[in-house]
C-alpha cells in the first residue's frame, strides 16, 4: 500500500470516532430535528402505521455552504487539508453549525501523526481535549418493497406477506487515548514527565461491514374493536427475517505508541519497535441473517410502539486475509521507528490468510409513546442498542400560521435540546426552522446547529 493510501487510513482511523452523528445531523427533516428527533428508533410494526400528519419534506442544505467553501480540508495532498474539520463535516453535512471550529492543537497533532512530524514535546498539543474513550457505532439499514395482503377483515384488518430489500450497512470504532496522555493536554502548564515512560497505545479498532439485505415477512393489523375514534385505530404487527449477503468486510486496529525520555520528550531510539503499527482484515463475502420484530397500537388519541432490530443477527465472512502495515523504512533502519523524522512512509507484510471471521451487532430495543389532538401533539421514545442508552421526547403546539416546538435528545451520555418554529404559508406549504445542540467533533464540545425544510403537506 503506498504512503498516501495507509496516511489517509490513518487520518480515517484515527479520527472515525469523532463521527457521533445522531439522527439529527443527517435529517433533513427541521420539524422532526425540533421535537428531538423522535422516531428515530422506528420498528418495522410502528412504521406500519399512517402518519397522524403525513408530509414530506425537503431539505434547505445550509451546511453545504460551510463545505463548499472550504473543500480542500478533503484533499490529504493540500496543504489546507485538514482531517478533523473533514470528519466534522461529514458527520453533519446538511446543517450550519455555528463554532464549527476545531482546537489547532488537535490539527495539529493528527496532521503531524500523518506526516510523522510530532513534536518531541508532547506538551505543543496542550489544549486539545478528546475524552479517555471514544465509542460511535451503527447500523443503516433502510428497507424497499411491498406487502401482498393475503386476507381483509373489518376496520382495515389484514394478514399479509411483505417483501423487500436494501442495503445493510454498519460501523463501529471504538478508540482510547491514555489518561497520562490527556492530562498533559489538559494542563493549563507545561507538565515534565518525571521519569522514562513509555505510555499505554493511542489504539483504534474500526470494524465496517457491506452487505445486501433481502427480506421476507409477516404484517398484520388487527382491529381494536371501537376503543377508539380515528381511522388509524388498530394493532400493527410486523416480523422480518433478513438474508444478508456480505460484499465487504473491513477490521483495522491502530496503535500509536509514545515513548519519553526522563525529560519527556520522545525518545531517539532505533532500536524500539515500530511506533506506528496498522493491521487490517478484510474480505469480500459473507452469508448471515437477522431477525426485526415489533407491535404498534393506535386507538384513537393514543399511539404506543416496541419492538428490537437484530434479533439474532450475524454474518459469517469466509476468505478473510490480513495485511500489517508499520511506520518506517526498512531499507534505512536508522529511520525506521521515529515519530518525528518526517519519514511517513510504511512497510507493509502480507496479505495472508486468517481465519473466517463473525460478526454480530447489538440488538436495537426501542418503545414509543405519542398523543395526538387538533392543536398540539406529545411524543416521546426510547431505546437501547448502537450507541448505548438513547432517548427523544418533544412538544408541538399548533396555531393557525405558526408552530411552535420543543425537544429533547439523549446519547452518548449527552443531553442536547432542540427547538424550532413552523410557517404555514398555505394549506399544503410550510416552512421549517430548527435549532439544536450537537456534539458531533472529536472533543465532545457542544455546538449549536441550524436546520431548515419545506414541508409539503399530503392531501387526506
């Protein structure tokens, strides 16, 4: 692999767990981004059912003009490139993000790892501030296709087949930075390392999977009886079972080791390992499966979900093969294992063949609760799985030309608010504005961002 190939998979490993993207900073949806991204955690019984208020709407971009003006942060062969405001970007690219700013700190000690040009006083990065742990994992796995309604009962009841396919695309990376690390970065001083320390890896491990879902499964909705008054009324139910058919499997872990002298500046030693080790697995076909299953009920003001995506879930990738990348050049030993030399080039030894590897993610639990009137609308949800705990909860009080609303989001361990206005400017148009709080950088640091949509609304 050349220098400018494993430089720009380090960049991309390193820097991967900064993408805490929630489903706000890729929705293009203002008004459901202002009631905390509710519904986000949809199960296949609640998607079931017909919008209390159906919708489309269409997306007003306003961080593509963050982007665009500065698409060279992309480009790792300019001397603009900037690796941490890329990722940024990439985590929320639809939305204005105001402060959207990386630390020069952070800049500089990625770009330098990149380029291996550290300074050996580690203390020249104080001021960047990444957590100890880093954890951003999930799954995108949207679903295309039809049910054939095998039977018709009474108030819209039906038993049927549902068919179906899309892509089934995860992520997961989870990286560690050594608390002996972080606290010189964080010290408003200059920190002397008391004595020879070697400090515990700078470590990430990415594990990415592509793969073909094609689905098959049961719908029903059965009717509730006359509890309730809205035509929506009834009990939803779905299961699927999806066949997954792998095209592509990507596990790379890299450690970056930081060796001081009693002064606490990186040693100059050519004799210590590599300080730069970078291992990929990979393969281009697996066979699995997973199982999605949940139940929706409406009557009528009323509407409560649950359900778990994943049930079972597993691919098994065969001819996998591993390849070892390591920072230096062997045909010049003497240059082989430093981080500051400007020597960024890696050798590399393989591929070779490993054993077959599986994969399972975690299961995606998730419930929902939502009351619906004439004028306002409560709705909340909450979920466990990718990302842990997670949980939404927003208000939307309608006037006749204004929208008023409010939210609530929670993940990653971090609450971020959200709230927004609607303008009906006819029966059918709207617009929608929203702010909300994210997080999505590698320091964790709150923002707040801006979104904006048309709402077209449907006809009943």
């Amino acid at each position: 692999m050349s220098s400018y190939r494993i430089r720009s998979l380090i960049v991309l490993i390193l820097m991967l767990g900064s993408t805490r993207a929630f489903a706000q900073n890729w929705s293009g949806d203002a008004r459901r981004i202002a009631l905390g991204g509710v519904g986000t955690s949809d199960n296949p019984g609640t998607e079931m059912i017909d919008a209390e208020r159906p919708y489309r709407s269409i997306a007003i971009p306003f961080g593509l003009f963050q982007i665009l003006r500065d698409t060279s942060v992309f480009d790792p062969a300019s001397s603009s490139f900037n690796p941490i405001r890329a990722i940024e970007y990439a985590a929320s690219p639809m939305h204005y993000v105001i402060g959207r700013e990386d630390s020069s700190a952070a800049l500089q000690f990625v770009s330098d790892i990149r380029n291996a040009t550290v300074s050996r006083d580690l203390n020249a990065y104080r001021g960047f501030a990444p957590p100890n742990t880093i954890l951003a994992e999930g799954l995108a796995a949207p679903n295309w296709g039809g049910t054939i309604k095998l039977f018709r009962g009474a108030g819209g009841s039906f038993q049927g087949l549902y068919i179906g396919a899309g892509p089934y695309l995860s992520m997961r990376t989870s990286a560690v930075f050594p608390t002996a690390l972080t606290d010189i970065w964080a010290s408003p001083t200059a920190v002397q390392v008391p004595r020879l320390v070697s400090f515990p890896q700078i470590t990430d491990d990415t594990l990415g999977q592509a793969a073909l879902a094609v689905t098959g499964g049961y719908r029903g909705r059965y009717s509730v009886g006359g509890l309730g008054g809205s035509e929506r009324d009834g009990v939803y139910v779905a299961v699927n079972y999806n066949y997954l058919r792998g095209f592509r499997y990507e596990n790379a872990h890299m450690g970056v080791r930081l060796d001081t002298d009693p002064s606490g500046l990186l040693i100059v030693n050519p004799l210590l390992p590599s300080p730069v080790v970078v291992t990929r697995q990979y393969a281009t076909g697996g066979n699995g499966f997973a199982i999605d299953a949940g139940v929706g009920v409406v009557v009528d003001h009323w509407e409560v979900g649950a359900g778990a995506k994943g049930i079972a879930n597993r691919i098994n990738w065969t001819g996998v093969q591993q390849t070892t990348y390591a920072m230096g050049d062997p045909t010049r030993p003497l240059l082989l294992n430093l981080l500051f030399n400007g020597n960024a080039s890696f050798a590399g030894v393989g591929p070779i063949p490993i054993a077959d590897a599986r994969v399972e993610l975690p299961i995606d639990y998730s419930g929902n609760v939502a009351y619906h009137t004439s004028t306002w609308t409560a709705l909340a949800d909450v979920g466990h799985g990718f990302q842990g705990t997670t949980f939404h909860a927003g208000f939307e009080e309608r006037l006749k030309i204004i929208e008023l609303r409010g939210g609530m989001r929670y993940s990653s361990e971090i609450w971020n608010p959200s709230g927004g206005i609607g303008i009906n400017f006819w029966p059918r148009v709207g617009l929608d504005l929203a702010a909300f709080g994210t997080s999505a950088n590698l320091e964790r640091k709150r923002h707040v961002a801006l979104a904006a949509s048309i709402r077209i609304n449907s006809r009943r």
